[in-house]
C-alpha cells in the first residue's frame, strides 16, 4: 500500500459562501501529502440558466441536462468555478490543476441510457485512467475536479460530483491509502434534520440499513451514503461525511463511515 | 535539441465555424509527436455579454475586462470551448488535457498596470514552468490552452492567445524543437487584404520593417507579427501564420517567417 491520498467532496453551498470556501481552501491546502478536491457547481448554474432563458429541470434531485444546459454548466462547472477554486489554491502555495473527466480522459463514462426518464446528457461513471491520475499526482499536482465527464465519441456529460469522487477514491485505493471526505454544509449526517448538533458519529452497514429502514436518514442522503459504502466495499479505508471538521483530527465532529 | 514540438493557435472564427474547427481538429490530431493548442475564445463571450447585461468594451482591438467581463470569459474560454475541443481531440484519440496559466501553475503573469487606459483584469505574460509543460508532454498529454493566466495571488487573468502561444513556444524552445503556427481564416499575411490569394509567401525582419513602412501589413495583423519575431529572436525555430494549408507539408499555402 502506498502513501495517503485525500479526496475532499465540496458541495454547493460552500461554494456559494465565498468566506466559508475561503476558508476551506485554506485547511485543504494545509493537508500534507496527495490530495484532489472535488467539486459540484452550486447554485451559479441555476442562477444563470433563467438569465439565458432556461428552465431549469429536476427529478428525483437530478438535473435534467438539455444541450442548452449543458453549455450553461460546462461555463459555470468546468470554467468559472472550477478555474477560480485553482487560482484560489495556487495562491496558497499548491499547485492545483483543473480537470474534467474528458482531461487527461481521466473519466470513463457513458450517456445514461433513456428509460423512464430522459436525463439527457448525463453521464454514468465506468471507472478512471488510475494510471494517468498517479502520474499527475506523483509531479506534486492536485486535480481539482469538476462535474463534468465525456463518452470517449467527443461529447461531454454532466455528472454528480459525490460519484465523481467515490468513483475517484475507488480507482485510486490500489495505489494509495484512500480517505474519502464529503465536506457539505452540516457538520455530518443528523439523527434529527431539525438539530444540527444531533451528529451520527459512526455509522456501518448494519446500522446504516437500520437508519433507513426507520426513516431517518433523509432522501436527499441516500445517494450519498450510497456512494460511501460502495467506495468502501471497493477498498476506500475511510469516508466521512462533515463540515469543516473534517479538518480537525483531534476531534470527531464528522460522520464517520466504515463497513 | 530535443523532439519536435508544435504549437497551434487557433483564431476565434475557426471556433465559431463547427465544420471548419472539425476538420482543423482532425488534421491536428494527425500530427505526430509533440503538441499544444491555444484558442481564443471567438464570439461566444461578446454573444453572452448582452444577454447577462454587460457591454463588450474594446479598446484598439483589445478587450476591456472588468470583473463581469472576466466571469464572463472565464466561463467560455476556460469552460465551454476549452471542454468542448478536449473532449473532441479525446475522440479523435489524442489525449488532451485542458489548461489555463493557473492550472499548474503553468503560465506566470500580472495584471497588466494601469497607464493611459485601464484594461481591467487583462494579464501580461512573464513566462512559464517550461519544466512541468515538458513533464505533462513527456506524459504524452496535449496540453489544450484558453486564453487566461493568473496573478498567482489568487487573480484569473484575461490573456491574448497569440502571446500566450508565443510565450509558451519561447519557453519550451530549449527543451524542444518549437516551431509556432498562427491558425486563422486567411490563407497567410496577405499583400492585398481583398485579395485572399494574395499570400505573401516569406517574410524576415528586414521586408517586414519595409511591409509595415508601405502600410501592406494591416493595424490588426501588427501584433500577431510582433509575437512572432519576438518568438524568433527567442529561439522558436519557425513561424508560420496561415490557414488548414499549415498542415500541408507539401507546399507553402501559409506565410513563413523567419529573423
């Protein structure tokens, strides 16, 4: 097993919050050894959809990506965010570059076949070129990903960034001892929504089953913790789900997920 | 001496033209050995600049680039044209990878300093890692480049391509066997601006301070040539400006220059 490598899941509203990103960028900069950062787009692509005469569409909490949106969050995703998160990093001292699945074709995905619903160009991850992606960190770069992949025939898909980095962590767990992290806005996953101190410090596939069975962890979770167990049943050591706690290895104030 | 190392740069109304940047796109693939593309960003960003309520502002020929400007270009040269042309080179099986300055580091500049005229956040190029660029190459990557730097504090920076193209031929010139084409809609350096055909075929220092004199070479095409002789006198072994004829090794459908 090789050196540590931190992959760090930034969501929407952090980067929203332009003192909270700030400050993430901050700790995440100051991790010792291989790290890549990734990130989704927050709400500057919805924002900027009506502005160009778009309606936004969402089922089940997915975009429904049409070619008219799919240009307005290549811009948002693959341009203004995630260039201003490298300059960001470069300033700190870490020598950030940005990527997209379609860089380096560091992702392998496909168009998600049409069945009940259409997600238009939404892409399903196959896996990654962990070769390529060894080779970028071991020149002392940090990918900073965002969540947009390619189909190998010349078409770019839009893609969940929280698969972008399970997929990431998987692929990468024979090279190096991987610890994925989803940074979001609460400081892990609640027992109770309304109280957001109510942290679930540990969770493992027993109690995980157990929680949902009872209705406690929220649809919008499910997809997330999904991701987690299947990076961990796919050799990832740790996932932790939290704040900007997750910086602090003295305490445990983040979710902390094991098999 | 090196490899051979080809840098094209390719002009905004080759990207606006699908069929035209397709078949340039192939061609370009079919070049072997070591490569780099830089790209302007073309009409889309003046396109999107009204919608989002923003006036487009040049002054001689250059773009005025205050803080909406710069989300605005950030999003079509870093994002929407930078994706799109790696995920079409990935499926013409060369293995792209999208940059700006700031993605590792690769590009050093600084605002450009306020004298007569303002230009906002518009970058002057200081030069490059030549040392991490040859490491991405020897990875048999192509690096793809849009037109932005940073300031390395942080700051993107809205950058000219056809210095960006020339400072990164300069800078890889003792690495690498640099020759340094300019891709745009004319055949070459035309003689008469309304004749096409009227290519001037060679130009040195000597007839080019004569065509510059008699008034041959137009106010627009003077900075693109002053690259390119400060390219020379910088150790880029060729210049050529022109159009798909620079990819005809068989004949001289472009204009060469050389000191």
């Amino acid at each position: 097993m090789g050196d540590k490598l931190n992959i760090f899941k930034i969501g929407g509203n952090i980067i929203e919050n332009e003192e909270e990103l700030k400050q993430l960028l901050y700790l995440f900069s100051n991790l010792e050894g291989h790290k890549i950062l990734v990130h989704g787009g927050g709400k500057k692509a919805s924002e900027l959809l009506p502005k160009l005469g778009i309606k936004p569409r969402m089922v089940n909490g997915r975009r429904i990506t049409d070619s008219a949106t799919l240009e307005v969050v290549t811009m948002v995703y693959g341009g203004l965010v995630n260039k201003n998160i490298v300059a960001k990093l470069q300033a700190l001292g870490n020598n950030a570059i940005g990527m997209s699945g379609a860089d380096a074709n560091s992702i392998h995905a496909h168009k998600r076949p049409i069945t009940k619903i259409d997600y238009g160009f939404a892409g399903d991850v196959e896996g990654i070129d962990a070769k390529m992606l060894c080779n970028l960190l071991n020149l002392g770069l940090t990918p900073v990903f965002c969540a947009l992949t390619h189909d190998q025939k010349g078409q770019l898909l839009n893609t969940n960034a929280d698969t972008i980095a399970a997929t990431l962590a998987i692929g990468l767990s024979s090279s190096f001892q991987t610890n994925l992290n989803y940074c979001f806005e609460l400081n892990g996953v609640l027992k109770d929504i309304n109280d957001k101190s109510s942290v679930i410090k540990n969770i493992d596939s027993s109690s995980y089953t157990k929680l949902v069975d009872e209705g406690v962890i929220s649809a919008g979770m499910l997809p997330k913790l999904h991701n987690c167990f299947e990076a961990l049943k796919n050799g990832v050591r740790e996932v932790r789900i939290g704040n900007l706690g997750l910086f602090e290895n003295s305490t445990t104030n983040y979710t902390s997920l094991v098999l």
